[in-house]
C-alpha cells in the first residue's frame, strides 16, 4: 500500500505482563495489515488478488472468503455513492465486474482490472482493529498513510482521540495547515484530496473520476474527511466525495456505511 502503519498502544498500568501484551496484540495487529497488502496489492504477481484476475478473465473464479468480503462491500458501496467510488474506474468501470452471489465467484468482462488504492488501507485498518478487539485491547489508534485512521476506545487521557486534518496543499498552496479536528471513539476517519505531497515526487493527483476514468485534478472540494465505523467504508466515502462534492472542505458522519449520498 506504500504507506507507513501505526498502533499506538496506551499503557494503563504499566506492568511488564501488561507491556508484553500488548506488544503482542500491536504485533497481530499489524500482522493483519501485512496480510492485507498480500491479498489486495495489484502491484504483486504473488497476491491473491492477481492471481484471481488472472483467471476471472477467462471463466468464473471462485473467491476466497475474505476477498469475497472486500468485493461485495465494494458492490454495495459502489451502489450507495452513486458510481463515485469505482475500484475499476481504470478499467471500464464497475459494470465489467460480475459477481455471483450463490457461487461465490468473479468474472471480469474483457480486459477488466481491479485497483482497491481506495479502500484498501481502510480494510486493513478494520482487520487490525479486529485484532486487537480480539486480543482484548479496548484503547489504541492506528493510521496507514495518515489518511486512513481508526480509533479503538481512548486516549491515555481517558478522553476520546483527536485527530486534526491539514490542508493537503497543492502547487502554489501550503502544506499542513489545520482546517479542522475531528474526534474518535470507536470510530474511523477516511481523508482524501485530489491532489497529494509526496516528497519524492512532488505533488500527484491520485483520485480518478470513475465518469471519464481521468484523474481528478482540480474542482470544488479540496480535502474531503467521512467519519464511520468502518475504515473501510471511511475511505470510500472520502474518494467519493473528492470526485463529487460540491465545497472546498466535504465532510460526512456516517452511522450507516450505506448512506444516502448527500449531493
């Protein structure tokens, strides 16, 4: 996902039993984030997902569970932003991807391809939630990218975590200015802009417009922030609102990941 992840971990007691789980519980966390990678990356030959498109090209390919997850999420979400957010926008859009439901399978018309650039560090932000959920932690805050965040309980204050969203900037613009904060407890935050610094590149546009499959490089909204239950969900809302909004900074609370879309 070219994108550093994070757990932070409050200590509550400070005891080395406490420490040591929680070091485990960051560590299976993180695993899950890894194994995401592996499943999702469309830059790896090796990847579950590769493997599956190269043979949903030709025939119906039956889905491992967990990608089948990603994929029906994605069918709904594809649904309920409207076409805004397209995992196939490079591809011929979303209309090219078959699912069948009782079989479990995918089958792509033509030359059809799947990119989840979009959601896939929510997915391994909700997976590592999970995780830790598990591992019967109640507090911590993890980020992939600092775009994609999610936030389990509390802070070490007790107080519910505080996360401040900075203007993206673009070429003539400045960095990190804070145009808002928003509040976590039990919560994701999805962010996206059309536009993103990237130190050794300078500043890319990322976001495709799945109407024309070109990226979005200027119009209404500037930064884009969705706060839900999901990461997952968070992050598709974010690129939906990026290619659809109508403000310079759109903001969405979601309590249903399949709310209605608000243009």
């Amino acid at each position: 996902m070219a994108s550093r992840f994070e757990c932070v971990l409050p200590r509550r007691t400070g005891t080395v039993a406490e420490e040591a789980r929680l070091r485990a519980a960051g560590e299976a966390a993180l695993a899950e984030v890894v194994a995401t990678e592996h499943e999702l990356s469309r830059f790896r030959d090796d990847s579950v997902l590769s493997r599956i498109l190269a043979r949903a090209r030709r025939s119906p390919a039956l889905v491992p569970p967990r990608l089948w997850e990603v994929l029906t999420l994605c069918d709904a979400l594809v649904e309920a932003t409207g076409g805004r957010f397209d995992p196939a926008a490079a591809y011929g859009g979303w209309r090219c991807v078959v699912l069948d439901r009782r079989e479990r399978t995918l089958r792509l018309d033509g030359d059809t391809g799947l990119d989840f650039g979009a959601i896939g560090k929510g997915v391994a932000l909700d997976r590592a939630a999970e995780a830790l959920r598990e591992a019967g932690v109640r507090d911590a805050l993890l980020h992939g990218g600092a775009s994609s965040v999610f936030g389990l309980g509390r802070d070490p204050e007790g107080r519910p975590w505080r996360i401040a969203l900075a203007d993206p900037g673009d070429a003539g613009g400045v960095h990190g200015t804070v145009r808002a904060t928003v509040v976590l407890a039990d919560r994701a935050l999805g962010v996206s802009a059309p536009r993103q610094a990237h130190p050794e590149r300078g500043v890319v546009a990322h976001v495709l417009d799945p109407a024309t499959g070109r990226a979005v490089t200027r119009g209404p909204t500037r930064l884009a922030a969705v706060r839900a239950r999901s990461a997952a969900a968070a992050d598709a809302w974010a690129t939906a609102l990026v290619v659809g909004g109508r403000r310079e900074v759109e903001t969405l609370d979601l309590e249903a990941p399949m709310a209605r879309p608000p243009w």
